[in-house]
C-alpha cells in the first residue's frame, strides 16, 4: 500500500522508520519531511498547514493511509478535510482533537468524568485572573488555553511571577489568541512519565511509557523546551500504577469522549504525574509525543500499519499491540540557544556512522539539505540521537556513544538524559 506522512520532525522520521518496517507499505511518501526522512520516503515541499495542497497531493498519488504528526493540523482540522476526499486518515477530527486544542476544554472534561487532575480554575479575563492569585496559594501553574508549541505553561513560585504571568499570557499576548483564555491549577510533585495510547473511539491500547526532560539544561534548569531527549520505559511505571491509569485515566477519558459526541481516534497522549495521592493528568497531547515516538517506536514489535487501519476501523480490541522486552534512550542535539534564538544553516557531518545499525538511530528533526545536496542544521531541535539496548543502563551509555559520532556547529546536548536510572 501507499503511505503519506504529514510531517517533518524528528517524531515523523520515528513513524517514516516504523512505517518502512511493514512489508504491507510500497511507497512511501511525506510532506515536507526533512533530510533524513528524504532518504526512506519521497517528500514534497509542501507545508503542514496547506490541507487542500495535501490532499490533492493524496489524491493524485493513490495514498491508502495518510498519518498526521504534528499537533497544529489535527487541531485545525486536516482530518476533516482529507477525509471529505475520500482519504483514510490516521488521527483524530478537528471534534476530537480539542483534547489537546483546548486546555480549558480537557480540564472540564477531567472535572466532569472524574478524571483525576490538578484542582483549577479558567479565566478569559486579565482582572478577574489578578484577583484570584490574591489569595492563592503558592507554588502556582498558568497555562494558555491553545497550542503554545508546548512553551504556554508558566510554573510560578511566588504571586509576583504569577501576577506577572498572567499579563504576558493575557495582556502582551505573548502565544497571541492562544492566550485568551488560561486555567491558573494548582502544582503538583512526583515524577513525570508519559503514556501513549491507540484509540479507536471504543478500545485504548497504551504503549510503553517514557519519560521527557523538558528543561533545557542539565538539572532541569533553563527554559522549556520541546523536550531535550528521553528513555522508555520508565521503571517508575510500575504495575500498580498501569492498572489505576488504565482503569481510572486512560478508559475513562476515551469513554468520555464518546459521551461527548467527540469519538477519538488515532493517539492519545497522556502527561502523567505519579503524585503521592495517586498518578494525575498533567496534560493531554492528540498525537505522539517528540522525542516520546523515537523511543516507543523504536521498541514496537506489532505492525505499526496493522495497529493505526485497526484504529481508523475500530477493530482495536482485537488487535495486538506489542512491544519488545528491551529499553530505548534519545539525546537531542540541538543547536545552542534553543529554544531561544539560534543560528542554522551548518553543514552536519557523520551521519554515514549510522547506517547499516539496527540498534542505533539518528532521528532527523531540523535537517535540509543545502543546494550542493549537504545536510544542514535547520531548526532548534536538530538530531535525536537514539539507542536500543536490553538495558536502559545500557541503552544510556550507547546513545551517548553515539552523539560523538555526528558534529556540527553550535552543537548543544544535555549530559543527563536518563541519569535517573542509573
Ligand atoms: P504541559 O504542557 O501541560 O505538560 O506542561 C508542561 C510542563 O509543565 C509539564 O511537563 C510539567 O513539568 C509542568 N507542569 C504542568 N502542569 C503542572 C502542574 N499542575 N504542577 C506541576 N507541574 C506542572
Ligand atoms: N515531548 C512532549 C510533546 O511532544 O509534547
């Protein structure tokens, strides 16, 4: 069959690798990809955000499947209209990805079905979000109700930072309309870990867990980021928490969906944090996560293309989904600066390192090519280098092996990516 990714980050070239891995797919293909996706599919220069460009694209070429990536077209709705045209879509409707579009939303829908979260409040007004954090208590977590590129959440530590906060999400506009309106929640503590699941309106399957480091420095210092590298599985996912998760987290919030009239199908991904009272929802992303599908995916052993058409035909609960008994772990290197201001445009040499291995992955996220056909840095985040081992110890120490392998200017990586499972 033929297979369109949308696409072009280091999560796409995760599903592109899965996807080549299935003996159903002939061609592949994916828009726009990126220099390393180049080299496994055929990729078109057109942007995520052109839905009709894509479907035409889609159409001309006879796709079979098309997989979304990226949480911006789902939440605007390209599913709806690739499907309009006759396409078979792996991710959700415009109705279904709210989930992830709208903070306020998810949040009332955890309140509603007792989805157990953080305790909350929603304001859509500067003065009345002030008033509020006069009597709150302290540590405190802003949070813009749209897509922010995963930076719309503001940890505050004292009613200052928050006040302040409150005029940079509201006021300046600092995400612009995502702003409009934000949930001011209570903070929590315990360990982070993240869960993927397939949905196919009905069933859930979760996948291995992970775990992200999000801050951009070691120590969880400096700012948020997309996320700098991860591993999976986390050993903080213990069997005690999977059973309440699936039972209280992960069924009831695709039960609530249905109820809602907003049937989900394709990923849900559940931000999860195990606090002393039991695991909560941090947040809900409508896809797979980047970097989480570089270290899930690569430990998948069910056909990725098996498991997403059982999705879209809600055949889910009689389908395996199956991962191998072996760790992953994922260093970015991304260009230093990020995710402020950084330079691109530098050629990146030792790619060739990696090929011919079935253990080690160099995951393209901001690569093109320049007009000599060189691989160039092209983005913030730029290479996910990833590492499979029977350990995660060992894993750790292979993927770290193999950051030295590729170079290029303003190379900048996090030296503790898993340390806390040594
Ligand atoms: P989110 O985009 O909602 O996952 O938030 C980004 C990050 O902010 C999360 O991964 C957490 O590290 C942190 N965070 C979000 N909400 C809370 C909360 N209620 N308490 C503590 N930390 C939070
Ligand atoms: N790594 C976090 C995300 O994909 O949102």
């Amino acid at each position: 069959m033929k297979v369109l990714i949308v696409g072009g980050g280091g999560r796409e070239h995760a599903i592109a690798v899965s996807v080549r891995k299935s003996k159903r797919v002939s061609e592949l293909y994916c828009v726009p990809g990126n220099a390393g996706i180049a080299k496994i599919a055929k990729t078109e220069p057109i942007k995520v955000s052109e839905f009709d460009k894509i479907a035409d694209f889609a159409v001309e070429k006879g796709i079979d499947l098309v997989i979304v990536g990226p949480d911006d077209p789902l939440v605007g709705g390209i599913t709806d209209v690739l499907t309009k045209r006759g396409l078979r879509v792996f991710g959700p409707n415009k109705a279904a990805a709210i989930l992830e579009g709208s903070k306020a939303f998810s949040k009332d829908l955890m309140k509603k079905y007792n989805i157990p979260t953080a305790a909350y409040e929603t304001f859509d007004n500067a003065d009345e979000a002030l008033k509020y954090l006069e009597t709150a208590p302290v540590p405190i977590v802003l949070k813009a109700d749209g897509l922010a590129l995963g930076k719309g959440v503001l940890i505050c530590n004292t009613r200052e930072e928050a006040k302040a906060g409150v005029k940079e999400l509201m006021l300046d506009k600092k995400f612009g309309s995502a702003g409009n309106k934000i949930v001011i929640e209570e903070f929590m503590t315990g360990r982070e870990v993240s869960v993927l699941a397939f949905v196919d309106g009905k069933t859930v399957k979760p996948m291995s867990s992970a775990q992200d480091h999000k801050r951009a420095k070691d120590n969880d210092e400096g700012l948020n980021t997309g996320g700098m590298g991860n591993f999976s599985p986390s050993p903080f996912y213990t069997e005690e928490v999977d059973k309440f998760c699936k039972e209280h987290i992960y069924q009831a919030t695709v039960d609530a969906m249905r109820a809602e009239g907003r049937e989900f199908k394709g990923v849900i991904f559940f931000g999860l944090m195990l606090t002393e009272k039991g695991p909560k929802v941090l947040e809900y992303n409508a896809r797979f996560g980047d970097p989480e599908a570089q270290v899930v995916l690569t430990r998948m052993k069910s056909d990725i293309i098996d498991v997403m058409e059982a999705c879209i035909d809600g055949r889910l609960s009689e389908t395996d989904v199956e991962f191998y008994d072996n760790a992953a772990v994922c260093v970015i290197l991304a260009s230093d600066g990020y995710p402020l201001s950084y330079e691109k445009g530098f050629k990146i040499t030792g790619l060739e390192k990696f090929e011919g291995k079935d253990d080690y992955y160099c995951f393209h996220a901001g690569t093109c090519f320049d007009s000599d056909g060189n691989v160039i840095t092209n983005g913030g985040r730029v290479l996910g280098i990833t590492a499979t081992d029977a350990t995660l110890k060992g894993a750790r120490a292979k993927a770290y092996e193999a950051t030295s392998w590729v170079d290029f200017k303003n190379k900048y990586m996090r030296t503790d990516i898993g340390k806390a499972i040594e």
